[in-house]
C-alpha cells in the first residue's frame, strides 16, 4: 500500500498498491567516483527531460551543491528521477509479535524494554533507518511492502524530528542534551494527539497492547537517538554538516514540531 501524506492535513492516509522499484546501493556511500562534478550530473540528467523529476532535480542539485558530496549526486538523482525508496529488509515477520501491526523487531540495544536482543554483528532496523534516512526523507509517498516498512516510516520520521532538535547543537554536548530531552516526551500511540501518522497503524484492542507498544517505542526511540549522535557529530563533538543539513528536509511533508 502506498502513504502519502496530504499537504494541508499533515495526515497519512492509505492508498493502493503501487509497483516501486528497490535500489542495491547504498546512499551516503562513498564507493562513487569523485571526480564527478555538479556540471556533468546536470548533463546527465538533462538527458532524461520526459522523466517527471527533471526539473526538480536540477533545483535541487543548485540549492545543495554545497551540502551533498559531488560523489553522491548521481545517486541522489537517480533516487529521485525513479521515485524509489529504500524498503526494509524484514519482509518476514513470521513468528514476530506485533502491537497495533507494528512488528516488535529485535534490536541490538542495552536499553531496558521489550525488544528481543540481536547480536551485535548483525544488521537491525535502526541501522537501516539510518543508512536510508538521507534519501528516503526526500519522499512525499512511501509504498508500503511490509509491516516492518511502517516502523522504517516512523524511525525516519523520528531522525527527523531529532535533526531538527540538534540543529542549533553546536557541540556533541550540547545536542547530547537536546537528544535527552527529546527522550523525555511523551510517547503517543495510534488514537492518541502527537502520533504522526493516522492510518499507519490499527487502535490498540487494549491498554496493555498500548502500553507494549509504547514501551517498545520508546526504546527503539532510545537507540536510534544514541547512534544518531554518532553520525550527526564528529569524533572531535563538532557537527557533521553532511548530516544536520538534512534538519531542514520534511519526510512526508510533514512539518517537524
């Protein structure tokens, strides 16, 4: 099923299926070659004119030329030219128990709550949250090809809201503080004012099914807060540009409180 946010709203709703394709690479990467440039992207995709995202992809490259690596442009650009997104990897949730259709996926967490423990060589969907983050948040529509695509929604939509609480964090210090504070608030569920996607998730059937689900919540809210800070600052504490530019991205057009 496909999400699509509506712009005045701000709500989710759910729509039918839609045939997206699933890139292999990674984006962020730096496997691409660079020695590409601004101008020869450009050429590129002025190539692909009948593609519906020409023009707002040359916008894009002029406005983030100096935010986004020259290595990473293409594949941005293809990202955005195709409309794809990145899919999570847990499409088998046989034997996974669920709260309100959201998969209680294991995690490779220290943080007291009910998530399974993964081992620690292992890839989980925080990682992939995180590594999918910077393209995936340029996406108004997300189709959804699992249940574990859902909570992959929510996380980018929380790194989202994180970036933005450290965006005036100009020390490791300081945003390791803001991240805290962001730990603090209140975790809503489906059916409670502050979840941000109506629709994504069934109501709870019981306030014990809520407060499962709220518990997991906050603890996969936990760690992917405590690894965020390991990407968004640099090992010195100063912030990583490449990172906290993207503070200024809406996932979904949804505004970041």
């Amino acid at each position: 099923m496909l999400l699509r946010v509506h712009r005045r709203s701000g709500f989710g709703s759910l729509l039918a299926p839609t045939a997206t394709l699933q890139p292999n690479q990674y984006f962020g990467s730096r496997r691409s070659n660079p020695s590409n440039s601004l101008s020869l992207s450009l050429s590129l995709f002025r190539v692909s004119k009948h593609l519906y995202y020409h023009t707002q992809l040359e916008s894009f490259l002029a406005r983030y030329q100096n935010l986004v690596p020259f290595g990473d442009y293409l594949v941005l650009g293809l990202w955005i030219l195709g409309n794809m997104v990145y899919h999570s990897s847990f499409v088998d949730d046989d034997g996974v128990t669920k709260a309100c259709g959201c998969p209680l996926l294991p995690l490779k967490s220290h943080i007291t709550g009910p998530a399974p423990d993964l081992d620690q060589d292992r890839t989980d969907i925080v990682d992939e949250a995180i590594t999918f983050f910077r393209a995936n948040v340029f996406f108004r529509n997300f189709d959804i090809k699992s249940s574990a695509d859902k909570l992959l929604i929510y996380l980018t939509f929380y790194i989202n809201v994180a970036l933005k609480r450290l965006e005036g964090c100009r020390t490791l210090a300081e945003g390791t503080k803001a991240i805290i504070n962001l730990g603090l608030e209140k975790v809503p569920v489906p059916g409670e004012s502050g979840f941000p996607f109506p629709g994504l998730f069934p109501l709870p059937q019981s306030q014990k099914e809520a407060e499962l689900l709220r518990n997991y919540l906050k603890q996969i809210r936990e760690e992917t807060s405590g690894r965020l800070l390991s990407v968004a600052y640099r090992p010195n504490g100063t912030p990583n540009k490449w990172w906290l530019a993207f503070a200024k991205r809406k996932f979904m057009n949804i505004i970041v409180p």
